[in-house]
C-alpha cells in the first residue's frame, strides 16, 4: 500500500550533512530539553503556562516578543561570524570553511532573522512594553489579536530554526528574487520555508499594526489630544500606517510565488509568461516601507531619550511630528531605488532617486531638532544617551552613502556591492538596533522594577560601536574595489585585509552582546542594590507616574493629561496623592490560550505546506477557522477588579 | 579619552589598508565610469557641507552643556522654539537635495546605459547571456564567441545586447562603469568605452545560484591591432559556437575562458525567444525583430 | 463607564478596527489587480480573455451578487427594528444567493480547466485564477461568517452583540460586491474585446 501521503515529501536525506548544520540540528533540540529539564525540576510548567503563554498582558507579551528577538539576535551575529569568517579565508589560496550550498543559506537566513525575528521583534516588544503605559490606558485595543500575532511571529520563529534540523533553508537572499526561486532553480524545501516563516510573522504584525493604530485612537486618556502624545507615540502611529498599507503587498508577493511552487502557476516564472520583475516590484512596493517601519520608532525612542536626559522640552515638537508624516508619506514612492539597474529608462529611476533624496530632508530636520533639544539642556550621559550619540554619529554616515546611492547614475556602479551592504547595515545598525537597545535600556526598570548596571551598558555600546566600524567600513571600500555581495570566495588579493578586518569587528560586536548578556545576569543578580522607584530617570511622559515594576492593570486610576510632558509638569506642580473615592472597578481581559494554539497549529499547517502533507494542510486549517469561530462565540472573556481591591493593591505597590 | 585614542586607532588603520589598495570604481578606464566618479566625488561633497557643521554641533553641544558643567551655561528647560533657526536647517538641506536632485535628473540620462556613445569609432556589437554560471559573449559581425573572455578594441564605444538562460543576474566591468540586470526572455542594453589598453575584471552582481562567485569574467581591451588579431585566431579555433554547443554549455557548471567560431548568428535571438513566447498571446507569436530593447516590454 | 457607553466604545473600536482590516484587504485585492493587469497579455500562445470570458454568463453572476448585497441591507433593517425572524429570513437569502454565484463561478473554473485552460497553462490565467479565486475564497468566508451569525442568534446571543457583529458582516459583504464590480470591469468587460 501506498502510504507516502501520508508524509509528503519528508525524507530522511534532508537532515543536515555538515558539521556545522549538523552541530545546530543536534544542539538546538538538546538546548530545549535541558529548558524543559530545567523547568520541570524546577516545577515552573504552570507557572509558565498561567503568566506567560496565556497571558494577554501587552508588558508580558512585550517581553516574550523582545526575549525572543534577542535570542534571535545572538544567532543572527553568529551567523555573521560564520559569514565573515568565510570571507576572510576565501581569497586565492584560502580555503572553504563551509561549502556554498551552507554559505548560501547562512547569509539568506542571517537577512530573514535580523529583520523579521530580532528587528520586528523589538520593535513589536516596545510597542507593547510602552505604548499603553504612555497613554495612560490598561491595554491595547484587542488583547487577544495581541497574544494571536506574539505566537504567530513565534511560530514563524521555530520555521526558520526548524529549517536547519530539517530540510535546510532557501538559497536566495532574505528577498528570494524568482526565477532563482521558483521549482525550475530551487525544487527543494529551502524557498518553502522561507516563504511560510515569512507569511505566518508577516500576518502576525499586520494584526498588530492594526491593533496598536485602534490603541492609540481609541485609548487614549482623557485630555491627551494628538498634539499631546509623546513623540513616540506618534513615531508609532504613523509606523503602524505604514504596516496596515505595505504588509499585504507582502503577504501577495508571497502568495503568489507559493501559488507558483505549490500549484505549478506562472507568476514570476521563466516559461509560460510568467513576469519575475513583478514580483521585485511587489515586494520591493512592502520592502521600502518595511526599513521606514523599522527605523521610525527608532527616531521616536530617541525624541524621549534626548528630552528626558538632557532634562529639556524636546525642540520643535509640530516640526518633529510634520517630519514623521512626511517620512511616512514619502516612504512609499521610492521603493524602485532598489533596482535602478533593472533598466527601466532615465526618467523612471530618476524619479524615484528624487524622491528618496527628498526623504533626507525630514529626516536631517529630526537630527537638528534633537541636536538643539541639547543644547542649553543640562544632560547626564546614561547608557540610553550614549547610544544616542553612537546613533547620530553612525545614522547620519549611513544616511549620506543613502543619498549616494539615490543618484541613479551612481547606483549603478555601487549596486549590489559591499558598499550597498555597507549601506544598508549602517542605516539599520546606527538607527534601529542602536534605538532599540537604547529603549530597552531606558524601559527596562518599568517592566521589572530595578535598573540594568551601567557599567556593562556603557562597555556594550563601546564594543557596538568599534565593532560597526571595523566590520563595515572596510566593506565601503570593498564595494568600491568592485566587490559584489554575497560572495564566498574571490580571487583579487588585495581585498584579504579588507574582509580580515570585517571579521575582527563581528567578534567586537559579538564582545558588545556578551556585555549585554553579562549586563543582565549580573543586574538579576544585584536587583536589590539596583532597584528603583518608578521614575529612576527623572521622565516626563506617564508611564514614569506608575510603580515600577508596572502593575498588571498599569493605571489604578486613568489620569488626566492637559499639556505634553503631563507627568513632568505634575512634579514641577507637586503630585497629589489620589483620593479614595477615585478609584473605581477595573475590567481586564482574561487570560486565554487560544493564541498559543493558534500560532502553533499555524506552525503545524506551514510545516505541512512545506513537506506537501496535504491532508495535514486541510485539517489545521479547519482547526484554525474552528478556533477563530470559537473565540468569536465566547461571552466571557473578560473579569472585573472591584475598586477596593485595586485601592489596596495601589496602596501596597506605593509604599 | 578612550573615545578619542580609539577613534585615532582607527583612523590609522583605516589608512594602512587603504593605502595600497586598488580601487576599480575610483580608477576608472572608460568615460562612463569616469563620469560616475566625478558624480560620486561632486555629491559627497556637497553633503559635507552639512554633515561636518552636524558633527561638530554634536560634539559641542554634547561637552558644553553636560551636567558637570551647568554652572558655566546656561540652562533654559521651556526653550524649544526658534522660527529662524528652523528656517536654516530646512531651507539649506533642500537647496542641497535641489542640486543634487537636478543632478540625478541630469546625469540619470547622460549616463543612461541604454545612451549610445558618442564617437568617431564606429561601436563593435556585443550579446551577451547570462548562464549557469558562465558568461557567453557573441560577437555577431565578426564571427566569433567566447565565454568568459571580452575582448574590445580600445576607444571603440562597446554596443552590449544582454539576455539570460539563468535565474536573474547581472553584467559589471566596474573600471568601465554601469551595471545593468541580465534576465531570461528580455533583452537589456548597455553602452561602454575603454579608455586605455589593460585587464578589467567583470562581475555578476545579483545571486543566481551556486556557481554564483565564480561566475567572473576579463575584459581586454586591446589595441586594434591585437584585437583583429584575436577576431582572426577565434575564427580559426577548433571549437564552434553553434546551438548544439550553446545547449553544451547552459549546463551548470563553471567553465575557463574559450574562444569560439560564431557558427548561427541567431543565437542570441534563439535564447531571447526561449523565454519571451511565453508573453505572447496567439496573436504575435510569429515574427519579432532582433533588437528587443526593454521598451518592448512589458514594464513596471 | 456604564455599561452601555462601554458597549457603544466597543462596538466603536471593532468597526475601527474591521474598517482598517478592510483597508487592507484592499491593498491585498490592489497588488493581485495589479499583476493582473501586467500578465493579462501573457498567454503563452494559448488563449485570451476574448476566448474564454462569456459575458452572458458573467452578467448574471453580478446581478446575482448585487441582489444579494440588496437583501443583505433588508436582514440590516430587520434587525435594527428587533425583527428576528425577517432579519433570518433576509440573511439566509443572502447566503443562498451567494451559494448561487459561488456555484456559478465554480462551474465557471471548472470548465476552463477541464478545456486545458486552468491556472497553470499561462501566466494570464494563473493572475485570473487567482484574482477572481480570491474574492470567491472571501465570498466563501463571508457564506460561513453569515451562517455562524444565524447560529448565534440562535444561541441567544445578546442582542447588541449580535448587532455590531452582523455590522461587520454587512461591510464586509457591501466591501466583496465592490471589489467584484472591479473585476467585472477589468476582467471581463475590458477582457473580451
């Protein structure tokens, strides 16, 4: 009898051959066991399933979406190591540490992990850890979307890891241009993988956009009008624009290209008509936004962190928030700068060159407002403005090799090269990793009540630093000495110092992690000498007003906002404390795990895309309709707190 | 202090390895690339303008006003306002992207790769195929072919046809300037002129596969003299370019320079129709002209 | 809050937060209209809109979709009105003609691709498999979301609920008549000649 339905395309000859590969496939399941080990010695299953993984709390949610992100980014880094490693001895006379095939995946894997799981992922942690708090309300709009989109982007999580145990990943960059893509070049799973981890985390943060967008318009605490909204809210808001209008663009792309691999059509495909430059187009139309959703709440982090430590108003608050729209609005005109060197005609590209130069003037007014929200301020050089510094140093040469590139003519000669890699790690690093590391630096002691040593933090972004430098600066000039990217040997060997440097500074950077992890486990370790009361950074926006860590209702009564910098302006004024007959019931949404289910019977449904099992494809997508119809018939998903209970616990969390 | 020694560590290093090396994109060998480098220079130039002023703010701003300080300046926590201020710091940046706006207007058609060259040399006609993972170049009017060795008269402008039997890739001589996509079923254009004799080294600049790295060619410009010279020892090579070699040699794999005899002066066509019948309806499946530039195609 | 401001916030917040939903779906119909409209020519030899579209049958389709959006908005006046059993009435109308064109289009696909016309023969009619398949697939959601919200009413579910969820529903279908109205246009009116 004919059972290979039943598995589909599974085969033994897809684990992994190479030490390498095989090293990640035996040491990431072993890693899980001794957690899982760990936790039952420890008896923290129900612990972990009551608080964690049915939790609805946007703080909590925050969390799990940053812990993953950082995990993530110690494997992005390491694949990094291995890239650069491989370029340093791939020169004439070197030798192959791992062959193309894995080289190939590494840096594919390496773009999909740092801008989906570790970039996304941050950024969808702040979002959580600090927008609530900031407009003074308990929640985000729908809570239960909130938990559906954390396990969904974790499920996509486990796809890309998984591919490395099983099957290995897509070949063809994290933007998987076809045909290279398609049956014809790629018939394995590798593309498949790709394509779902990539679709299931893509859904996940459309529902956040949208979710976060309803929480700021609806949310908001009496008396805070949108000219009223700290900047970061603001950066949110317009980034949450941009998701809701790009992101089905590349939910499309992608499901085009599966339609194609899966079903044999001829969207982007060599023979029957198909039209690969489509498909750039498509999914260049989500990747440009895509940077831009990335690097603008980056730019709001910053706006609070330049305010707060240099003790000032931020400078030009309207002009800050024209800036943002116009950044927003002009994000989605210039997505054809990505291929320049498809040839299509001087007046198309340059068009598009002229727009994206546009963009750097909003952006260079941020700069100057920050600069002179310091000037005449009085500012204590804590880590998170330390890594402003590193931030506008680092941002601003990216920016410039930006503007560079955005003249067609110049592109044309730097394309594709070390100096676009360069380019585009500049701008990300210095903008959005510097941003993010900065913000959790700054939001830290809300979630957890003490401070992270700043010793560590101010050694980290010293190593980030020098290691950004050494690893890629020497790639502009790589680029310039005709160095095209994505390659795992070459035979000029001129360029052997170049990418010998390259390496030393992903060991530097690799340094600036090992602070940071050194920084947590000794912070944990010290967290009384290193507790806080809720406002440890002398802040001005409200989420500094509640106890930290931050209760799980975040407001025991909803304040009132009458100017920007509410909570600043109350200290200067005296904070009053709140009288008893204030406080009133609080209703809380339930805890619940359907969005664990969900994301991980998604997981399920994408592994059995990927391996063909089709009846296992019918089935969890059944499952996932039957539970969205199930929570939509639930009555009871939410509890209320009697308002003697919360007066109680705001008194003990105040003493 | 240890900002400063390790900024000027740095700086030294970035020196040495610098100082050797060679740059393609900045020693350029033909117009086309060295008007690109002029554009490079004259932008980042002008950005300076701004960024240094940026910079020395940053580091002024950030030392006179820090906290240890404060008995010395003045500290003014409301002051968040300045019309004139504004006016400086938006109207220079958009005068800056003015210029340099009109200069990529200009110069995205000046240096247009589809833009002939103008000269008194009569252009030599080059197609060229992208393939797994090998460069094939056809030279149509003198008889001959060769993979991964380009030939070219020097002072000649090079007329270059590009199509594809591979996933996406592209063409690049970085010391003779722009690169330019080589896709299965299009046909691309690209104009270049050596300006001295020498070896260029050429690129694939976007992923195709595994042989990807390797898929490097030279460009040799010659003297007229030696490329008729070359032309007349292609022609008597042993190997021929015809359809049943051009199938040989689509295989993956990688291959070392040869010389061909140009057997079927429709090769290149064939491969360009391999590919385009698919875009046709029933209609206009017969019939297409050899020069297929893009604005045939269906665009963007 | 009282108990009906808080109702009323909440029904405020889910329109909101389908509307955008809506937005993009829209995005999502754009990009697939899109490389419609790119590959329309791409037949790979084989045939065209012109051959294969039959107007007849595509006019009846929308007459069928449009009458059932009509009836969709009397189920909306029943139930404001508190009128159970009409608004029942008017929504399994809706889902029958909706099962009606559903059927229609089916038989529609099926006969291409028993003539050798199915997605896979060319890149035109991979983007019209996919373009018109998508909004059947939102047609077959909407079928299961109408009939879900006839078992709840059943269920005894509250009437503010029921209200606000069936708003949605309503959008949603008005939202899949427009979109249809775009396909008809540049599909099949712009396909034949």
């Amino acid at each position: 009898m004919d059972w290979q339905w039943l598995i589909g395309r599974l085969d033994l000859s897809y684990l992994p051959h190479e030490p390498v590969t095989m090293g990640a496939a035996i040491g990431m399941p072993l890693t899980l066991v001794a957690i899982a080990a760990a936790l039952t010695y420890f008896k923290k299953w129900g612990y972990l399933w009551r608080e964690w993984i049915t939790t609805v709390d946007a703080k909590r949610i925050g969390i799990m979406y940053g812990s993953v992100a950082i995990i993530m980014l110690m494997r992005g880094v390491f694949d990094a190591l291995m890239i650069r490693s491989q370029t340093a001895l791939g020169g004439p006379g070197g030798s192959q540490l791992f062959s193309t095939d894995t080289y190939q995946q590494v840096f594919t894997s390496h773009g999909v992990i740092m801008i989906f799981f570790v970039a996304m992922g941050l950024m969808f942690a702040l979002f959580n850890i600090a927008v609530p708090l900031m407009i003074g309300t308990r929640d985000v709009a729908f809570p239960f979307l909130n938990a559906v989109s954390f396990w969904l982007f974790f499920a996509g999580m486990i796809l890309v890891n998984g591919s490395l145990i099983f099957g290995g990943f897509s070949i063809g960059g994290w933007l998987g241009y076809p045909p290279l893509t398609e049956l014809q070049y790629s018939p394995g799973p590798g593309v498949d993988y790709w394509i779902w981890s990539l679709q299931i985390a893509g859904i996940g943060s459309l529902l956040s956009g949208i979710n976060f967008f309803v929480t700021i318009l609806k949310h908001r605490a009496p008396g805070m009008t949108f000219m009223r909204m700290p900047i970061f809210v603001w950066s949110v808001l317009v980034t949450t624009v941009l998701i809701m209008i790009a992101f089905p663009m590349l939910t499309a792309s992608l499901a085009l290209l599966s339609l194609d691999r899966l079903m044999g059509m001829h969207f982007f495909t060599s023979m029957g008509g198909g039209n690969p430059m489509m498909y750039i187009n498509l999914i260049w139309a989500w990747g440009h936004p895509e940077v831009y959703i990335l690097v603008m709440p980056a730019f709001g982090i910053f706006s609070e962190i330049v305010a707060t430590f240099s003790r000032k108003r931020l400078f030009g608050y309207k002009t800050m928030v024209i800036a943002l729209v116009a950044i927003m609005f002009f994000s989605f005109i210039v997505w054809q700068h990505h291929f320049f060197t498809m040839g299509a005609g001087a007046d198309v590209n340059a068009f598009f060159g002229i727009m994206t130069m546009i963009i750097a003037i909003p952006t260079g007014v941020k700069l100057f407002n920050w600069l002179f929200t310091m000037y005449r301020g009085r500012i204590t050089f804590a880590s998170p403005m330390v890594w402003f510094m590193c931030f506008a140093v680092t941002f601003t040469i990216g920016g410039v090799t930006g503007v560079l590139m955005a003249v067609p003519a110049i592109d044309f000669q730097v394309h594709n090269t070390l100096f676009l890699v360069a380019h585009f790690h500049n701008v990300i690093i210095g903008g959005v990793v510097f941003g993010y590391l900065a913000a959790i630096t700054y939001w830290f002691p809300k979630m957890f009540g003490f401070r992270l040593h700043e010793g560590f933090g101010k050694a980290a972004a010293y190593f980030w630093q020098v290691g950004f430098l050494l690893a890629f600066m020497p790639l502009y000039a790589l680029g310039l000495m005709g160095a095209v990217r994505r390659l795992d040997n070459y035979s000029d060997p001129a360029w052997i110092p170049f990418f010998i440097v390259s390496a030393v500074g992903v060991v530097f950077v690799g340094a600036g992690i090992a602070c940071q992890v050194l920084q947590i486990a000794y912070s944990v370790w010290k967290r009384k000498e290193l507790h806080v009361t809720g406002d440890p950074w002398g802040g001005r926006t409200l989420e500094w007003s509640v106890p930290s860590p931050a209760p799980f209702y975040n407001y025991a009564i909803i304040p009132k906002v009458n100017r920007v910098d509410e909570w600043w302006y109350q200290k200067e004024e005296g904070v009053k404390a709140p009288k008893d007959s204030e406080y009133k019931d609080i209703v809380m949404p339930k805890n619940t795990s359907f969005g664990f289910i969900i994301g991980m019977t998604a997981f399920v449904l994408s592994g059995a895309l990927i391996w063909h099992i089709w009846w296992l494809v019918i089935l969890t997508f059944i499952a996932v309709v039957a539970m969205i119809i199930m929570r939509t018939m639930d009555d009871f998903t939410e509890y209320t707190i009697p308002a003697a209970e919360v007066m109680k616990m705001d008194k003990e969390a105040r003493a | 202090m240890l900002v400063a020694c390790t900024i000027v560590a740095l700086v030294i290093l970035g020196y040495l390895l610098t100082r050797g090396a060679h740059f393609d994109v900045l020693q350029p060998a033909g117009q086309v690339a060295k008007s690109q480098k002029s554009l490079l220079i004259f932008a980042f130039g002008i950005m300076m303008l701004v960024v240094i002023p940026v910079f020395i703010m940053l580091i002024l701003f950030a030392w006179k006003y820090r906290a240890g300080n404060d008995k010395k300046v003045d500290y003014r926590p409301e002051w968040s306002e300045h019309k004139l201020l504004e006016a400086v710091w938006w109207g220079i940046p958009i005068l800056i992207i003015l210029v340099l706006g009109i200069t990529a207007w200009v110069t995205a058609h000046t240096l247009d790769p589809y833009r002939k060259i103008d000269s008194k040399a009569a252009p030599v006609n080059v197609q060229v195929v992208a393939l797994e993972w090998k460069w094939l170049f056809i030279y149509p009017d003198l008889g001959v072919a060769s993979v991964n060795e380009l030939p070219v008269p020097v002072n000649t402008p090079i007329h270059f046809t590009i199509s594809a039997d591979a996933p996406m890739s592209a063409f690049w001589v970085p010391a003779l300037g722009s690169q330019i996509y080589a896709m299965n079923g299009m046909s691309s254009q690209l104009n270049l002129i050596a300006d001295r004799t020498g070896t260029f080294p050429g690129y694939n600049t976007n992923i195709n596969g595994e042989g990807y790295a390797k898929m490097k060619f030279n460009v040799y410009a010659k003297s007229d003299k030696d490329f008729s010279s070359w032309i007349a020892s292609a022609r008597k090579s042993p190997n021929m370019m015809d359809e049943q070699m051009l199938q040989k040699i689509s295989k993956p794999g990688t291959m070392s320079e040869t010389a061909y005899m140009l057997m079927d002066n429709g090769l290149y066509d064939k491969v360009v129709m391999k590919y385009m019948k698919g875009t046709m309806s029933d209609k206009d499946s017969t019939g297409t002209s050899t020069q297929h530039d893009m604005s045939n195609m269906e665009g963007m | 809050m009282s108990k009906a401001l808080e109702m009323i916030a909440k029904r405020d917040k889910a329109q909101l937060g389908f509307w955008l939903y809506l937005m993009t779906d829209c995005m999502l119909f754009t990009s697939l209209f899109a490389t419609y409209m790119i590959l329309r020519n791409s037949t790979n030899g084989g045939a065209g809109g012109s051959e294969l579209f039959s107007m007849g049958f595509v006019l009846i389709e929308t007459l069928i979709l449009l009458t059932s959006s009509y009836v969709c908005g009397l189920a909306n006046l029943a139930i404001h009105n508190g009128r159970k059993k009409e608004f029942v009435m008017y929504l399994g109308a809706t889902i029958a003609l909706g099962i009606a064109f559903l059927t229609m289009e089916l038989t529609e696909f099926g006969k291409l691709i028993a003539e050798g016309n199915g997605p896979q023969a060319s890149a035109f009619l991979s983007a019209f498999f996919t373009l018109v398949g998508t909004h059947g697939l939102h047609i077959t959601i909407g079928l299961v979301w109408a009939a879900v919200l006839i078992w709840a009413l059943y269920r005894q579910g509250r009437q503010e609920d029921i209200l606000r969820k069936f708003g949605l529903f309503a959008v949603f279908w008005h939202f899949l008549d427009i979109v249809w109205i775009f396909i008809f246009t540049i599909v099949y009116v712009m396909g034949v000649k």
